[in-house]
C-alpha cells in the first residue's frame, strides 16, 4: 500500500534531478519566457508618454499650444484584450496541436508564431504608429504562448518523475518571471528616451524567446507517453532510459510497460472528444482545473501585469518603473521557492494560504484609498507594501501551482484536451480583466482608482473558499495513482492521505461508473474463492 505523508521528501529533489531533467526542464520552457515578457512590457509601454503620444488617438493641447497624444482607455483595454484573446485561441488550439504533431513539435509552431508577431510589431512604427497593426503583432505573439501555455505543462509533466512533478512544472513559471523581469528591466531602460527605441528595443529582445527554442529543442526528447501512443515503442524505451536511466532502482522495461498499459487503456476507450472531458470522473477534474486556473486571473495578475504602472502614478509615485523592477527582482527570487516548496508542503496547503494573503492585501488597498483617494506619505507607503506583499504571496503559490495541479490532474485519455480547456479557462479569464479594468479603474468611466483593489481582494476570497472545498492534494502522486483516486470517487479532501494498492496500473478501460463496479464485482469474487 502507498500512503502519502504530511510532507515530502525534503532530498526528493536532490535525489530525482539529473543533468539531463534539468536540461530538458529548463529549455522546454523558452516558450514561456515569451509569454512572460510579452505581458510585462505591454504593460511597461502602456505608461511611456513618447510611445503614447506616436500611438494614441486621444490629442489634448497644452497651455503651452504643443498638442500632445495619449492612448484612449479603448485602444488600452482593446490592445490588452485582444492579446488575452489570442492567448486564449493559442491554448485550445494546443491541445490539438499538442496530441498532432506532439509535444516538442508545437514548441517549434509557437516559435515560429512568435517569430512572425515580432516583424509585425517591429515594422508597426515605420513611417508613423499604427497601434492596431502593433495590436495585430501582439495577437500573433499571443497566440504563440498560448500553444506554449498548454504544451509545456503537459510536456513537464509527462517528462518527470513524480516526486519532483512540481519542481518541474515550477520551471514554467520561473521562465515567466524571468520574461517579465526582463521586460521591466529593458523598459525602465528605455523609459526615458524620445524615438522608437522605446518599443523596437524590447520588441527586438521578445525575439530571444523563439531563438533559443529553435536552437535548443532539437535537443529534446519527445514526450515518452506521446510516443506510447503513437506506437513509436523503440523510441519510447530511448527517452526513458534518456531520462531516468540515472536511477538506480530504475526499470525501463517495467516503466515502458506501465506506458503501454496505460495508452492501451486510453485506445479501448476509443476516440475521444470535447465532450469526454464533462463525462465521468473527468467532468469532475475538468471542473478543478478550469475553476482553478480561472481563479488564478480572476485575482488580478492581468492587472497588475498590464496597469500597475498607471495604478502607481494615479496613486501619485512618479517612480513606477523603478518600483515595478524591484517588485519583478522580488518576483522572480520567490518563483524560484517553488522547486521545493510545493512538492514538499504540498499544492493545497499554499493556496489556501497565497489566497487568504492576497485576499487580505487587496482589501486593505481599497479601504485606504476609499479613505484617501490619493494616498500620500505614509498611507501612500502602505498601499505600495500591501501591493508588494500580494505579489510575494502570489509568486510564491498562485503564480505555479495551478499549472502544476492542472497538468498532473487529467486522465491519460483527455490531459491534452483538459489541459488546453484550463489554460483557456485562465486568459479568457485575463481576456475580462483586461477589458474592463481600464473602463473601472481610470476617470472619466467608474474612476474607482485604487478602489479597484476590491474587486480582486473578492475574488481572492471565492478562491480561497473554492480551493479549500474542490482542490485536491496531490503532491508525489504518479500519474497513474491520480486516475486510480477519481475512479475510485475517492473524496478530493482525502486524497493527500489515501492509501493507494502497490499495483495501480491503469484501470480506465470503461467509463468510470462501470470501472468502480466491476472492481468491486472481481473484489466480491476473490472473496468468495479465498472462502
């Protein structure tokens, strides 16, 4: 029997991490970094007054007479959407992508996407600013990280061994951060100069991205579990022995024909569809993960990506970009905890704490701006603390863990499908708020200003509650022992202590219902013959 303990395996990481995980860990994920900076330095450029005045359409004349330009809340809210918008597009289209031409094979597809995007932005600003052909270049880059959004979980996942699952996923969101701390970075570099360096620097820079996976990923093994499926046996054994032959206890031969029990109970059930996903146990799991991940924009990191500048200079700091760097630099560092923090604490306990934290900052930054609409001295430091300790708690929990929990939760039949529907689930989520917040937050509209923070220390509050009734713990389950849990309707709060049968391969050969009866049917016969 296998019984989870309160904590993991403190060495687990030190014990399953070889040089070639690690490899594969970190350059299956130069997708993400795009993904990162492109949000980040939108959000940076959102609040440069040159690139403002080359691109917006608002005009407003000066007591001096120079007239001036500025970004209209709609070209904002417009040019922010349709990226999520595109994001959201990239992440159904990768699970059908993923399942295709397999995993390794979409990264290149979303390199090449990125690629494309970049020209188009680049050569927005030749011979004036045409912000909807920039928009369009965000839309093509956008629609590349949401290939990536849902190709490289799923890639990390299938690729790592149980243990150290989360350290791996983890991997995909450090790469986000270190996208956008990036982004910050060239920005606040460039923040100051008067031509188009402002937006060619850092629209040259998010070229890196689709570089580096188009010289490292040929590097890369394809997903073992993609090459079960396929029916590329010979390979499959490779890539395992590639990747775990450095365990001692390691069985490449058994480990192969777990593999291939697996799929082939996948293939019995035949062709799946969409509609598989809502079905059965899975309709369960589909449930936690597009609730989870929606949840995670629904707390605002849309926002504080995209119109945290502006949030900061309403709030009256002229320094936002030198704040924004070191809240990125901070970021990035807590990102990093998560190579250990979530495979040893586990996935449940950290977002219900990530939540109660972020829930109570933002509602303390929209009581003190009720009080003083414009915080000034030391109310004006409170709100920067209490914004700063919401994206500590953030980077430490909610920013990963929801793509590790929706990765490793699928079953094998439906992960790509599931998986794309829950990333989808979070930009279109990020699609909302970044439609509405220019319309809630700047004047002229609902002027809430730095009463905004309401809105996303409510929804850290349903997230918490949400997380703490739906949210299983799942931390050093295989894959397989998931699977053999749903099935079995074990409930999702007890699935951390469950004691799992030594032999769990795979079981799924029927639909869920008639699985658990016919288990119980061959229980009750073993019975009657050891009688």
């Amino acid at each position: 029997m296998t019984k989870m303990s309160r904590f993991g395996n403190p060495r687990a990481l030190v014990q399953e991490l070889s040089g070639k995980i690690l490899f594969v860990s970190l350059f299956a994920c130069t997708g993400a970094f795009t993904l990162g900076f492109d949000n980040a330095w939108w959000g940076g450029v959102l609040g440069n007054a040159y690139f403002n005045n080359v691109y917006g359409d608002l005009s407003v004349t000066q007591a001096s007479g120079a007239v001036v330009h500025s970004l209209s809340s709609t070209q904002q809210s417009a040019g922010t959407a349709l990226g999520q918008a595109g994001v959201a597009i990239g992440c159904l289209a990768g699970g059908w992508f993923a399942d295709k031409v397999g995993r390794k094979n979409t990264f290149y597809w979303s390199a090449a996407a990125a690629t494309c995007g970049c020209i188009v932005q680049l050569t927005s600003g030749i011979n004036g600013g045409r912000y909807w052909q920039l928009v369009a270049g965000k839309i093509i880059i956008c629609i590349s990280t949401g290939l990536s959004a849902t190709a490289i979980p799923l890639y990390l996942a299938e690729t790592s061994p149980a243990s150290i699952r989360g350290a791996a996923i983890t991997t995909f969101g450090v790469f986000q951060t270190i996208g956008s701390f990036s982004a910050i970075l060239v920005m606040f570099l460039v923040a100051n100069l008067l031509d188009k360096r402002v937006w060619c620097v850092p629209m040259g820079i998010q070229l890196l991205g689709p570089i580096a996976t188009f010289i490292f990923a040929p590097f890369l093994p394809e997903s073992p579990r993609w090459l079960v499926e396929k029916g590329h046996l010979e390979r499959a054994r490779n890539v395992l022995q590639y990747l775990h032959g450095h365990r001692p206890a390691f069985d490449v031969d058994h480990e192969l024909g777990h593999l291939e029990a697996t799929i082939k109970a996948k293939l019995a059930l035949g062709k799946t569809s969409w509609v598989d996903i809502f079905r059965g146990s899975n309709g369960k799991r589909t449930f936690i993960a597009t609730g989870l991940q929606a949840l995670q924009q629904a707390q605002g990191i849309n926002f504080m990506g995209s119109y945290l500048v502006i949030f900061f200079q309403q709030l009256g700091f002229t320094n936002a970009f030198e704040i924004l760097l070191i809240i990125q630099a901070v970021l990035l560092t807590l990102s990093c905890t998560n190579f250990v923090i979530q495979d040893y604490f586990g996935r449940r306990p950290l977002l219900l704490i990530g939540g109660a934290v972020q829930s109570v900052t933002m509602l303390a930054v929209g009581i003190i701006t009720t009080v003083y609409p414009q915080p000034v001295g030391s109310y004006g430091k409170l709100c920067l603390f209490f914004v700063f300790m919401w994206n500590v708690a953030f980077a430490s929990t909610w920013g990963n863990i929801p793509w590790t929990v929706s990765a490793e939760l699928p079953s094998d039949e439906v992960r790509d499908k599931t998986l794309a529907l829950s990333a989808f689930s979070a930009y279109a989520t990020g699609l909302v708020v970044a439609e509405v917040s220019p319309y809630l937050q700047n004047p002229g509209y609902a002027n809430l200003g730095g009463k905004i923070a309401y809105v996303w220390g409510g929804f850290g509050v349903i997230a918490t509650i949400w997380v703490f009734f739906f949210v299983p713990e799942l931390k050093g389950r295989t894959l397989e022992e998931i699977v053999w849990m749903f099935d079995r309707k074990v409930p999702l709060r007890k699935m951390g202590s469950t004691e799992i049968p030594g032999d769990t391969l795979p079981i799924t050969v029927t639909p869920a219902s008639q699985e658990v009866e016919a288990l119980d049917k061959k229980e009750t016969e073993l019975e009657h013959l050891d009688s």
